[in-house]
C-alpha cells in the first residue's frame, strides 16, 4: 500500500441554505476542492462520496452519479457509502485504499447531506435509520434519548455531571467562533448550557449538535504523485485509516458506558501509525452530543476511561489544553450535515497542518487525528494525519 | 493488484417474503455464502454491501453496520455502497477493490433490498431516485417512463420492434423456469407479452421487472489465499472490473438509445481481461426493462449497435445461442430486489463455471461478463470472470 495525501479541500458554510440545494452545495464543495488542488477536473481518476440518507431528507439517491454530473466528472467511477454519521469518514477511508492500493492516483472525497428540506419530526425519523429503527426508534427511542441513556449509564457508572457535559459545549463554541464555516460562531456560557432545556434527560438542546445543511470535499493523491507534479507544498499524508463495527442496537451492547468500536479502531490506527495518544496534537472527534465527545477522548486513549468529564472540566482539551479537541467548533458548534461530518473532520487536521487554521491554530502541530462515528456507535472510523 | 477469486455464495429466493424481514434475508444470503465458501466467520475481514434505498423502504439506514451485526461479524469494518440499482455491482466492485489490494484476503460482499413494505406508488417514487428526481421523478417521469423514452429512441433510429423487446421476456422468463431462486418460474409466449398492458408505451407489463425482495452474497479471497489454504476447488476468478458514470439526467445525455457507461465499463473490462466480445460464453445484463437489455448487448459488442433487437428475435442470445444471455432470467423474471441484482448475477457466473446450474447450464461455459446498470444508465459496473 502506497502513501497518500491530501491536496486539496473545500467546504461550505454548515448551517440552514435555504438557497442551495442539495446538487449546489456538491458542486461548490467539489470545486472549492480541486481549485484548491492545482488539479484539474479530468486529472480526477474516481470519487467517493458519503451520504447517510438522501431518500428520506431530498428524494434522491444514486449519490454517486449525482456528484460525477454535477461537477461535469463523468465517466468516471463515482461511488457513494453510507455509514449513517460516519458515512463522509468511510468515503475518505474507501478513497484513501482506492489509491493507497495503487488503482488511482488522484482521488476527489465528499461528504455532503441537506437536512433542513423536511420537518425536524421527519429529519429525527430519518436520523433513527443511524440506529436499529425495529428495536429502538419504532419504540419510541430518538437519538438524543439513546445519547442520554449512555450519559446516563457513564454518569452513573463514572460519576460524570451535567456540567462536565456542558464544558464540552462550551469549548466547541468558543472554538467555533473563530470557523467562518461553523453553524454557531457564538460562544455560550456554562450557565446558559446549563439553563438550556432537556432534550433527554441529562441531556438539554446545548447539549445537542444541530440539524445543519452542508457539504465537503478533499483531493487524496498518491504521496509520489503529489511530489512528482509538485503539488506536495500543502500536503498532508494520511498516515493511518481504520475502521470497526460493533452492534447497531444499543440493547445488544456489553456496556453503555464505551464506544467499543471507537476504541478498536482507534487502537489500530495508532498501530498503523506507530504512535501512541500522546503523539497527536489535535483531534477532531464527533461530538454529536456532549457525552459523545467525553466517550471519544477517553476510546481514544486522550484520558482514561471514566475521567473524561473530569479531564474536559479541567481544560486538557481547550485550544491551549495538553490535547486540543475539535478545534473546529466540532458537530455541536461548527454543525452536522452528517455525510458531510467525516470530511469536514479531514479538512480541519489539513488546514491544522498546513498552519491555515487562522485563530483557532494549535501551534506546532505536526500530527492530527479525526474520529466518526455512525449512529450510537455501530460504525467508527479513525484517521491519523501528519505534514507530508 | 492480486488476483481475486470467488470461493462461495448465497441467494435468498427472489420474491414477495412476506414472512422474512430485511434482516433475516440478509441472514440467510451470508449464513449460506459462509458455509458455502469452506471458511469460517472468524475468517472474514470485512464487509461490502450494496443496497440502494433502504431509508424509503424499510426506513433504515447505516447498512454495513446492520450486516455485520446480523452475521455476528463485528468489529470487523462493514460499508454499504449505494448506486442505486447497481449498488451490488459497486459493492462487488469495492470488495474486489480491497483484496486486490493487498489490504484484506477475505471479505464478504453482500446486496440486498427488501421493497415489498411500502406501497407501489411509494416504492416508485424510491425507484425515482435513481433518476434525477429535481427534473425527472418531481415533474411525472416514472422509471418504466425513463425507459420508455429509450425504447421510443431506439425504435426510431433503428427500426427496433415491440415484438423484438417481446422476444427478451420471452427468452428471460424461459430461463427462470430452471432457476428455484427466480421470482417467476414460469414461460411466457410471446402473445402473452404482446397482449400485456401498456405500462408505458412501447414497455408492457411484461416487458418490466418486477418489485421484489432479496439478498445475494459472495465470499472474495485473494486467488492465493484460495490455493494456500485448498478453497480453490470452485474458485472462479474476477479477471476485470470496471465501472463509468453518466449523467443523472436523460435530458443530459448526447443520445438516449445508447448506454454510454456501459459501453465505456464494457470497454475497459474487456482491456483489462485482454479479451473481446468473442470471448465471452455467457452475460448477466441489466434487463430491469426488455429495451435495456437490448441496449445493454449493442454496449458490450455483442452484436452491432442498433442489431439488438433482430440479434435477440434471431435467438442469438437464447440458451444455445451463440451468446447465453441471462441464463439466471434477468431481472426481469429472476426479480430485481435492487441492491441484491448485481451480487445475484455474480453468483450466476460463480455457478455456470463451476459447472452447476443445473438445467441452465451452459456447456462449457470458460469465460463469463455482468454487466449492472444503476437508475437510467448513470452508474454502469462491468465484470468479467473465468474459472480459476
């Protein structure tokens, strides 16, 4: 398997585009990407792009085919993944073998979703499709209630509060200040997260990443390629791309208290990278809701299990904390367009790297690190980024 | 890129299982290439399933994660690929991707759709997906309309007749009377086809697929992985796979009585098998209607462009002539259970070069080609096949 990297990104606002539609947001992505890229169209060999549930929220599916048209790509192959929240993750993993594995040299990446073209109850019945819809969300149990269950199992098992929940918002807002691309870019207070309404007990609409419209593209090149065509001045080597399952129903879980799948594959993109949690300087990981992010730190090996509220609290994961987390504004505050999310991540850690991340640069950051995850937990996918 | 090998498969009935639910088909197709395939689940890495639109149908989404946890394969990583009707194409595509690689030895591909759930005009508007619906579907363009518009073109510029689409049926339905997995295992005469009830003139109800349930699976390994471990006996190798796009849009493309991604797969296939149309002793073609399959043997040069439909009435594409043409039924009296198709007739190949298709055998059967079409002919995915 060859080395691979990042040459290109492109992103739009995250939020409500009540005046693109889901093809416009694709096309100003994609080709935000390749002028990024120096690249032009017909050097593109393939696309990958990721979707969660297009049916449901614009009618549409054969996402694939829709991006190679709408940014004038075909033939080529062009191909979409679904992996619920972590389906923008898995296209940049599937992107990434396809030309690691030596099949292409020049790769685009998407993400995209537009959830705003429905009722929320209709975009919560959608989102459901992420768990197991037979046992969980036809029973009456949302994502925000399966959330709080497993904040409710780590509370009670770790002794984690509400308001080391709270902090965790709190810091993706005020990094999300300083991302023109973020939904938010409004700092809250402690307070006015802990005044915020219940959604699902303990979980209250602060706690809670937001219905966002959005899409997100990176050009992946063979690392040789990229030398070759002197395109390697911005380019960020992918140097680990994991991915684990674990099981789509909460019920059928050992704990509530863990990401099994995170962990797993967080373990093994450390091997692939041969480093250790104490070599990354920034991860984006997905906070789709706080305790989201509290799991993450600690799958991840940032702290230990049960002390992820604790470790959130103190400041570890602020901009100027030991290992700062989701310098993005993250889902909570940059938004979640979910197909989108795995990309975004991705672009975050090549604009860290290149030393572009404006206000919200961690200083010296050489290796970064990016966590999806689909649903409650049942897809996670862990990638590992350094300077090319 | 290794070379590939298919060492087991399963099917489900194709059908209307109003007692099985789109877990349990997904559980028989896996159990079955499983046990089929000589290996355990322990042995398998990974997980590529096709599925086009689960979200409309059954209201779930996050598919790979699903098959995993119903085959008890976690935490092994499971991606869902969607290219609308050719979403079991792209994820054969993919699998092979990944074993050729070097990445995995064994993974399973899997396809399913279950679209019996929801009503027709709901599963139609599903199907319209697969289409542009924004300028399609949205203004009243169902998919027998889509391909009735083809027909018409076709028609026109070469002089194709109804009798000649009727003749397709004809032979498909003829076929599935030996396929025990067919969802219609019964002859049809041509009157019969001829007196059907115009769905979309020219395309009568018996020029079209049906809507239908089913899972297909097959278990891929690295040909040398096969040897070393003696699972070689009914190994039949992928010895080119292909894949092109299209525009989403009919009203985009240059002409509409050509498939021009199956023509540009077609052509990449066969350069990559160093082999020509001659070479070929029997195709699985995407006849969702009888014009696609006429369309589809002009694109793979199996006769001259604007020949089908005389090739087809001349009985070239019968079971003893001079090329087999969905010796499975088709589609269209196999069934189409959408994300299941393009798995379904890999199995197909898997079988007539080992020699076990029974009272549909083609005798002497080396070298085989499928050929998976997603919506109108937006997505196009070739494979060719040889015993290994």
């Amino acid at each position: 398997m060859r080395s691979v990297s990042i040459i290109g990104a492109g992103c739009t606002k995250f939020g409500e585009h009540w005046e693109k539609n889901f093809k416009e947001l694709i096309a100003e992505a994609g080709v935000k990407a390749i002028l990024d890229s120096g690249l032009e169209r017909k050097d593109i060999q393939a696309v990958y792009g990721g979707c969660m549930a297009s049916g449901r929220f614009v009618g549409q599916e054969h996402i694939g085919a829709l991006i190679a048209d709408q940014l004038g790509l075909n033939p080529i192959p062009s191909t979409r993944l679904e992996a619920a929240c972590a389906s923008g993750g898995v296209a940049l993993r599937n992107g990434y073998i396809a030309v690691a594995s030596g099949l292409y040299d020049v790769v685009a990446v998407g993400g995209i979703e537009k959830m705003t073209e429905v009722s929320t109850e209709d975009a919560g019945f959608a989102l459901g499709g992420a768990g197991d819809q037979e046992t969980e969300l036809f029973m009456g149990a949302s994502f925000p209630a399966l959330y709080a269950l497993m904040a409710r199992a780590h509370m009670s098992k770790f002794g984690t509060t509400e308001e080391q929940l709270a902090h965790v918002a709190v810091k993706n807002h005020s990094n999300a200040v300083n991302n023109p691309y973020a939904q938010f870019q409004n700092a809250v207070t402690l307070e006015q997260v802990m005044k915020s309404g219940y959604v699902a007990s303990p979980l209250k609409l602060l706690d809670c990443s937001p219905i966002s419209d959005g899409a997100a593209a990176v050009i992946l090149v063979s690392s040789d390629y990229a030398k070759k065509n002197k395109l390697d001045k911005k380019a960020v080597e992918i140097i680990a791309s994991a991915q684990a399952s674990d099981t789509l129903a909460l019920a059928s879980r050992e704990n509530l208290y863990e990401t099994k799948a995170g962990k797993i594959a967080g373990k093994q993109a450390y091997e692939q990278a041969n480093l250790t949690p104490k070599d990354i300087d920034f991860a984006e990981v997905h906070d789709c809701f706080t305790i989201a992010e509290i799991m993450a730190i600690e799958a991840l090996g940032f702290c230990k299990q049960g002390e992820g509220g604790k470790f959130t609290e103190q400041g570890n994961t602020k901009m100027d904390g030991s290992i700062p987390v989701n310098t993005s504004g993250g889902l909570k505050a940059k938004g979640h367009p979910v197909g989108a999310t795995g990309v975004a991540q991705a672009i975050e850690a090549y604009q860290q790297l290149n030393n572009n991340a404006g206000k919200r640069q961690v200083k010296g950051a050489e290796t970064g690190l990016t966590h999806n995850i689909g649903g409650s937990g049942a897809t996670a996918v862990v990638h590992i980024y350094r300077k090319a």
